[in-house]
C-alpha cells in the first residue's frame, strides 16, 4: 500500500440521492500536484459491471473538485461534474449490446466512487484504491408509493407522490422491449405527478391470450387514472418513448375517452396507419423490413423502414387535430426511428392546420434514440429483442456520448418545466389579477 | 431586544386586520385550487446525513399568500416533535425557507434549517423528554407540510407533504459490534479500502449507549467506537482506568485503523475520561481530544462511580429553578475549586479541542476550559489548546440541526432516582452553537488526524 498518499480524503455529496440530482465529488488531503483517477463502479441487476473514470491532478492544496476540475482524459473529459455516472460503461472484457436499465426501482442503484493514485485506465480490480465511498441513487424519493394495477385487465404500476393531493396524473409508455418499465414514472413522482407506468405489450392479458390490446387498453388506464381520488381529473398527461409516442399520438388525437392536458413525446414518430389498431400499427414498419440497413458493425439501422414520411394522410396520425400542447424530442442522430424528419412533418402539418402554437420540438445534435432520464448511461447501440419477436438483434441506436448525455440532462429538466406548467399551471390568471 | 418586540406588536396590531383579510382571500383561493392542483412543496436533497442541509421550497401557491410550513417526526418511544414557521408567499406565489423569513412558530428569521433544530415535543406530550436515535441503520424521518394560513394551522389538514430522510449512517459504513477482551461498544468503520484515523467516542452518564455520533464520524471518515463504559461496576480506577486503555488498544490495533491517527471525542462525563487516560496513561497517546461539554472532575483513586457517589452527597445543595429543575452547576463549582479533585490536565501533551456553553447548568465547563487553559499555560503548552465557547448554549451539545434540550429526564445512576436535570441554553444560541461546533470539531480531526504533520508538544 503507497503510504506516501496515505489518508486521501474522497466525498461524495449528497451521498443519497435522486437520480436527476447532482452530486459533488471532492478528493482532499492528496499530495499537491499528484496525479488521480477517480473512478465509478456500478454492479447492476444483471450482474454486468460497469465503470467510468477521469484523471485529474490535485491543486496546491491537494484537492480536486470535480465540478470545477477538468478531467484530462478517461471514459471523459474536462469539466464534467456528472461525468462519473453518465459516462459509465461496460468494464473491458464485457458482453457487447448491454443496456443499463433498472427494473427494482425501490431500491437504490449503488455506485462505488474510488480514487487512485496515478493516472489508470485499467486492471481497476487489482488495485487498491486510497480512499472510496458509497453512492446511493434513487428513482424513488422518500414517501412516493408504488401500487401495482391490475383492475380492467391492466399490467401497470402507480406511483403516487407523498401528501394529500390530489395530484396531476401522468401516463408512462416505453418502446418495443415491452415489459414494465417503471423508472422514469418512479422518477417522474417524485417531482410530484401521480405516474402510471403500462406495460402493454407484454401485459398478463397478452401474455393469457396471445392477442396484443388495442384502444380500450389505454382508455381504461386514462380512466382507472382519473378515477383515483388523488388524481386531479381534469390534468393527466401521457409521456411515451419510440413506440410509446405512436400510442400517445393515437390517443391524444383520436381517443374519445382520454382527454390530455399535455403529451410527451420522446423518439418517436407520427407515421402510422391511422384506421389502425395498435397491433396494426405496430406491424406497419415491417412493410418495408427490406430497407433495414446495417453498420460497420453489422447493427441494424431501422430509422428507413418508416421513410419517406409519407404524404398519403391515411398513413399519419392527423397532428393538425391535436388540443393539447405538445413536447416533442428528437435525438438528430436516432438511427433506429426517422425522429428528425417526422419532427419536421408534424411541425408542417401543425402550420398548415393552425395549432403550431401548441407545438415544442427540441431537437439535439448527435443525440439517439434511447433518450432516457438524466447520467443514465448512453447506450449507442444494445442488444434488442421486440416483444413478441423469437430472437435478439444488436440494434443501433445512435448518438454520441457526450452530446447524448448533455441532451438527456437538459430535456429532462424541460421536460419537469413542461409538465409542471401545463398540469400545475393556474387555469385562471384573473383569480389572482386583485392581489 | 425588547425594543424589536415593542415594534412588532404595533405593527402587528396595523398589519393583523390586512393579514386576516389577506388570509381570507388565499383560502378561498386555495380550496378552490384544492379541487383543482394543490401547491408544490419539495425538500432537497430528500435523503441526507443529519448535518447536512436541505432546501425547503414551496411552489404553485397564490401570491401575497400566508401559509404554515410545519414539521414532524416521530421518535423511536413514539413521542410526536414538530416545528414551524409562519411564511407569506411571493409574487410568484413562492416560499423558500432558506430565503425568506418565519414571522412566528417554533423559529423566526431566516432560518434553512430551523423546521428541525426548533423541534420540541407536541403539545401534551410527557414532559422531560429527549431526542435521541438508538437504531442508526434507518433514518429519522421528517414529515413537512405546507397549512394555509397562521393561526390555527394545525385544524387544516396539509395542502402537501415531503418526506425528508437523516441519516447518521452515510451508505457503505459498517457497523459492527465488538465485546472483546472485556471491552464492550459499536464500532462503525467508514466504506473504502482504509486504513483510516479513529476516534475513541464516549457519551456521558445518563444515556445508555448511544452510538449515533460515532456513526455519522464514521460517514466523515473516520473509524469511530462508541464505547460502553457504564454498564459495569469495576473493582477499582485501576481496573476502570485498564478497561479504557483496552478499549484504545482495541482501536488502534484494528487493521481498518492507522495505529498512529487515533484520537478521543468524549462529551461530558465522556470529556472526563479523555482528560483522564490522555493526563495519565503510559501506554495509550492519543493523536488529539475533543472536549464537549468539559469536565475534569474525577476524585484520585475513585471508579466512575464511586466518584458519582461522592457527588450525590452534594445534590442535596442543588439549585432547582422555577420549574423544579434540578441543576448541578453551583456546587459542581464548588467542587472543582480544590484542585486535588481534578484531573492533573497540565500533564496532556497534544491538541485538544474544548467544546462549551456558557449557559452549562449542568457542569461549570466553561470555568473548567479557563483552568485547563490556566493550567496549560503555566506548562508552556498553551499551544496546545483551542477553546470554543458558546453564549446561549447549554450542555448537550449535539450534531447540527438535533433539536435543543434545555432540561431532561435523568435516572441517577446510584439511585435509580428520576429528577429532570436542567442542562441549559437557549434554543437559537444552542442551535447555533451544535451547527458551529460541529464544523470545527470535524475540521479539528481532519486537520489532526488526516493531515501529515503532527503536532506535538515536545517538537
């Protein structure tokens, strides 16, 4: 053991958190002008190890703040005071095509930050680090509830925030993978919105019948939602990711029954077969399965398989007819779905029918596909299987790390002020014109 | 102080009628937006260690709107603390507890923190009590809410809640419980490779063992035992005096422990033991002491006990104050006047750190702390010695944001005898002195035991 560093002092503050929060990390007592690598290590359900680091050098008086110290080289670089969570990645040596994701959401990812002395960029494991701490980060704040959903045939999960409400409701959809995907509701409860999490695709009703859901599925979620006494009525959202945006679309448009305050949509794109049903839906990019394309690496590009936008307006979910305001996010390097140029389509179908100003895109260079909540690990490319289909396929997703990141963080945080104004906003400026 | 309190009533007496109609208007608005969004209250961080702070911010409120921020938590004996603060929102219908000021409630000012250490018991709870975490592996929690309005808060039901988590444990230490070679305690190790300074950690007398200091010195980095020293009667000082040197050894020698960065934390009856294996052991050097609550009375040749023996035969000189609390002060003055009863301090060769309240009913630490400086000085090794003393403040002094106790519940050790001893200080002073004193000491640790230099008087 180098004693020369002995009594490096490493924190890590807060050492709980919520996983949109930041943290400051602090190396003090090091040897002035020595060199360090601080690292993360996250051990995650799968078993599957993941790690970041940077290499810094200590100042004069033997500290190194990572907010405000520039990494000079590792898995980032500069000034990155988040750089150790979203830069994670799979340990050398790893299966290829992982994806980070978190399926128990009640209870915290942990993450080992360490610092060692020199500047390492592997064999991590057989060193012994000068000093490490534990990193809680939680999806869940403290008092939010999680009630699993089964009434009318539903596979969800409703997480309500702490307190008497009643509270704006939320409708969470994720992608193809299918599955309960509850991370981003959990999260989105702790800023106060009483989220539902579906999981339809892979729901005990699909999975009993062999018979995908249709219309109904949502519209009883929407219900079963706004029937909870602290659900406010007349302010539910819904948020969906890739396929989960062609469902909100479909809804917020042409559902009698689910009246939005406000939809998300993240990934996605507005080609669909508007007669439709959802399976209908589902199945229509694989007309063109022909068009797939693949890599250097040989994964597969999908994002041609919806091009061109079509003009036939049979084939696009009518955004002119669209109440409620839109939020619309596009990775401009999403190879998976055309994002980018059905962005452009719905803003021109908005213009042309008059409800533009309903309309938000934010659009991020060199951003995928897999937009997901703040330092969540950027995954370029992972192995996918849609439910339903017999086999897994490495699929690109697209985006460059640091860009990816950078736009993860900061639609999130306008995704928070989108929601917060449209389903907390105050309905009646003149109520409070007198005050 | 009395001239601030002239002014407010009149303009209380001004602004009351303005507040009630501006009362009336905000809850008419408020439960019409009840049936539509309630106001957003949000507490960060939501999980934190117990010294450090959070931001409590509420949102969506009408503006100009007065409105009640309460908190509450129940103890471990399920006893019901709360505080609060009386608030008036903004423009933007906003009200931050670390910008803007409480005009009434348990705390006034501008105080972020004042929703926890201006805890008391609720109104007809027991009396004498004290808030102390025994199982420090869960954290305390505190419930905050958000009332409309001022008086009367408490017949509303919330308009919203937060949970916040303290924690003493940060994630990754250990805890571990050790009876070894007689000695018996809860040793807490921070997470990482190690090795690490240590603190020998000792309470006083009165409490059981209480291990949540040790625990959050631990989530500061340091090895910290939190010895159990009063649980048994022992057959002599010599045997006593052996069982703390053993307890010392047990630290020094962990493998988790660097051997030479140990030091000593005692409050208290605690601060007495420090003072006592640091003057005269020969074979334990601890790196550094801190003092809290300082005491050196300890009659040559007598256990523990037996000196609390020899100090019961004095109670019967207490002072009780107007409500029948019982304090030690003034004959415990008395006592540590005739120097052959205290512990030789002008023996101890290295760092100290006094920690003490100029409003100690309990014990004259303060006058303790001038003849230890006395002492010192007249041996070359003023040096050696900081002092802090805090006006207002009592005796417990706790880690930051506890809440205050100006007089407790006490089981005479001897006795069995239940008094309610009187420890002193005023709650904002004694609040200000944990939050103050608690960044020094660890400052003082961290300079003693992690940096590289070592001072030493014979250098």
């Amino acid at each position: 053991m180098d004693r020369k560093q002995c009594c490096v002092k490493l924190s890590v503050q807060p050492s709980r958190g919520l996983m949109d929060e930041k943290f400051i990390v602090l190396v003090q007592n090091a040897l002035p002008g020595s060199q360090l690598t601080i690292r993360a290590l996250h051990q995650c359900e799968d078993g599957h190890s993941w790690e970041a680091f940077g290499h810094y050098t200590a100042d004069t008086t033997g500290t190194i703040n990572v907010s405000e110290d520039p990494s000079i080289r590792g898995t980032y670089s500069g000034v990155e005071q988040m750089g150790l969570l979203w830069s994670l990645r799979p340990i050398p040596g790893s299966k290829p095509g992982l994806r980070m994701r978190k399926k128990n959401i009640q209870t915290p990812m942990e993450v080992t930050i360490s610092v060692y002395q020199g500047h390492q960029t592997e064999g991590f494991a057989d060193l012994v680090p000068l000093s490490g701490v534990v990193v809680e980060r939680w999806y869940m704040a403290p008092g939010v509830r999680r009630i699993p959903v089964t009434e009318g045939g539903l596979t969800a999960a409703l997480f309500l925030p702490l307190g008497p409400g009643p509270f704006p409701g939320l409708l969470d959809l994720y992608g193809l993978g299918g599955e309960l995907v509850e991370y981003r509701a959990a999260l989105l409860a702790s800023h106060g919105f009483a989220s539902m999490a579906i999981d339809y695709l892979t729901s005990k009703f699909t999975i009993e019948t062999g018979k995908m859901v249709d219309r109904q599925y949502f519209e009883t979620a929407y219900r079963v939602l706004q029937q909870h006494p602290q659900v406010c009525k007349s302010r539910i959202a819904m948020i969906g990711l890739s396929f989960g945006t062609s469902i909100t679309l479909k809804m917020a448009i042409y559902s009698e029954i689910i009246k939005l305050s406000a939809a998300v949509c993240i990934s996605g794109t507005h080609v669909q077969p508007v007669d439709g049903s959802v399976e209908e839906i589902l199945r229509f990019p694989y007309k063109n399965v022909g068009k797939t394309r693949f890599s250097e690496k040989d994964e597969v590009i999908c994002r041609d398989l919806m091009l061109p936008i079509p003009t036939d307006p049979s084939l696009k979910a009518d955004v002119g007819r669209l109440q409620c305001p839109l939020l619309l996010l596009v990775g401009e390097d999403d190879q998976n779905w055309p994002t980018q140029e059905s962005a452009l389509n719905i803003k021109e179908m908005m213009a042309q029918a008059g409800n533009s100003h309903l309309l938000t895109v934010l659009s991020y260079p060199n951003a995928g596909h897999l937009i997901e909540p703040p330092y969540t690990p950027h995954t370029r490319s992972s192995n996918f299987r849609p439910a339903g289909m017999p086999e897994k396929v490495m699929c690109l997703w697209g985006g460059q790390t640091v860009e990816h990141s950078r736009a993860q963080e900061d639609a999130w945080k306008k995704i928070l002020v989108f929601l917060r104004e449209n389903l907390y906003g105050d309905r009646n400026p003149t109520l409070f014109s007198h005050l | 102080m009395r001239g601030f309190r002239f002014i407010r009533g009149t303009m209380w007496s001004v602004t009351r009628p303005l507040l009630q109609e501006c009362t009336l208007t905000c809850y008419r608005l408020l439960s019409a937006m009840t049936q539509a969004v309630p106001p957003i209250l949000s507490v960060t961080p939501s999980r934190a260690l117990v010294d450090e702070k959070f931001q409590v911010l509420v949102e969506n409120l009408p503006p100009g709107c007065p409105v009640t921020l309460c908190s509450l938590h129940r103890s471990e004996d399920k006893d019901d603390w709360e505080a609060y603060g009386h608030y008036v929102s903004d423009h933007r219908g906003v009200v931050s507890v670390s910008e803007d000021l409480s005009f009434g409630g348990t705390y006034t000012g501008k105080e972020p923190m004042g929703l926890l250490w201006s805890m008391r018991p609720v109104p007809g709870s027991r009396k004498g009590l004290r808030l102390r975490k025994i199982n420090v592996c869960t954290p305390m929690l505190v419930n905050i809410s958000v009332h409309s309005g001022h008086e009367g808060f408490r017949d509303r039901t919330p308009l919203a809640s937060a949970l916040a988590e303290r924690w003493y444990m940060a994630p990754g230490v250990k805890r571990i419980d050790i009876n070894k070679q007689g000695v018996q305690g809860t040793l807490y190790i921070p997470p990482g490779p190690g090795p690490f300074p240590a603190l020998l950690d000792m309470w006083g007398g009165g409490a059981g063992l209480l291990e949540y200091r040790s625990a959050l010195l631990a989530s500061r980095g340091y090895v910290s035992f939190s010895l159990d020293y009063l649980w048994s009667e022992y057959l002599s000082a010599d045997v006593e005096f052996k069982y703390f040197e053993t307890a010392f050894n047990i630290i020094r020698n962990h493998s988790q422990v660097i051997p030479d960065r140990v030091g000593i934390l005692g409050s208290s009856l605690g601060s007495m033991v420090a003072f006592d294996l640091t003057a005269y052991s020969t074979i334990i050097k601890p790196r550094c002491i801190v003092c809290i609550s300082s005491n050196h009375y300890h009659p040559p040749g007598t256990t523990l006990k037996a000196g609390f023996k020899i100090l019961s035969k004095h109670f019967h000189k207490a002072h009780f104050d107007e409500n029948n609390h019982m304090s030690w002060r003034s004959f415990a003055l008395d006592l540590i006047a005739d120097p052959s009863n205290n512990v030789e301090v002008g023996r101890i060769n290295c760092p100290m750190l006094l920690v003490n309240g100029c409003d100690d009913q309990n014990w004259p630490t303060v006058e303790t702390a001038e003849e230890v400086a006395r002492l010192l000085r007249e041996g070359g090794k003023e040096h050696l010695l900081s002092r802090l003393a805090y006006p207002g403040a009592g005796h417990l002094i706790e880690p930051p944001f506890s809440p205050h106790f100006r007089a407790t519940k006490f089981i005479i050790l001897n006795s069995k005898e239940k008094v309610i001893l009187l420890w002193g200080g005023h709650t904002k002073a004694h609040s200000d002195a944990q939050e103050d004193s608690w960044r020094k000491i660890l400052s003082f640790l961290q300079l003693h035991l992690y940096h590289s230099p070592s001072v030493k008087a014979n250098l």
